[in-house]
C-alpha cells in the first residue's frame, strides 16, 4: 500500500514541514517519516494483511505530531484508497 499527502496548518492553510508522521497497523508500528519542505509526504510500505472491498483484516493509524501543534491520529483500514490532507492546529 501506499500512504501520501499533505499537512497544513489549520488555520492559515500554509504547508508545514518536518512533521513527524508515524504509521500502525494493528497497534504494530511500521515506519516513521517526515514532510518535506512543501509538507507532503509519501510512503509506500509491504502489508501483513490482505485487502478485500470494504472490509480489511488490518487496521491502520497514522500519527502526525510537530511541535506547537496538536497530535493527530487517522484510524483506517485501507490507507492507500485516497490522497491524505491533515491539518493540525496550533496550540495557544
């Protein structure tokens, strides 16, 4: 599978850079990587699971954290079937 996308800021809808991005399946980690200077990422990765239409063995997580924003995390179970936006607020 293949995980890719974009982090903006919530706020200002600008790209953030260097968030750290981690990948799960089933609570299992998987890789870690960050955005690049335009905050998109792209990672593609060997599955344990195989996919079936709308129903997966494996579930997913992926975390974005960066300081001076809040964590995020994004729970599914097929994370190539489409591009990822991810916005993160900023803490006050």
């Amino acid at each position: 599978p293949n995980v890719n996308g974009k982090v903006l800021d919530i706020e200002t809808e600008e790209p953030i850079e260097n968030v750290v991005l981690e990948l799960y399946e089933d609570d299992e980690f998987v890789e870690r990587f960050l955005t690049d200077s335009s905050g998109t990422f792209d990672l593609e990765f060997e599955s344990r699971g195989v996919f079936i239409f709308k129903e997966c063995e494996i579930d997913y997580t992926l975390s974005a954290e960066k300081d001076g924003y809040q964590t995020i995390n994004f729970h599914g179970q097929e994370p190539s079937m489409q591009r990822v936006t991810i916005r993160l607020v900023p803490i006050e």
